[in-house]
C-alpha cells in the first residue's frame, strides 16, 4: 500500500510541476494499477486467513 502511494505522489508532484515526460507519466500511472491490485490481493489474503 505504501508503494502505490508513493508512486501516485510522483506522479501528482510531476503533474505539478509540468512539463514532464508523457512515456514516464504513463510508466507511473502502469505502475500505480499494479500496485493497487498487489495491495488489494494481499488484503483479501489477510482477510480470508483471519477469517478462519
């Protein structure tokens, strides 16, 4: 979770600043979706082991 918010801040701090590179927005952008979806399977493994 914690790496999906830190590649979303580079990614806001670099729309921020402007003028950046599209191909490095898009890498970060790939990048954060990846990671949400890492995060939310480790959440529902979590879940699903303290269930039982």
């Amino acid at each position: 979770m914690l790496g999906t918010l830190g590649v979303l801040l580079t990614g806001v701090i670099g729309l921020v600043r402007g003028g950046g590179d599209p191909a490095r927005s898009n890498r970060l952008m790939q990048w954060r979706v990846v990671l949400q979806g890492a995060a939310l399977l480790l959440f529902l493994l979590l879940m699903s082991l303290m269930r039982s």
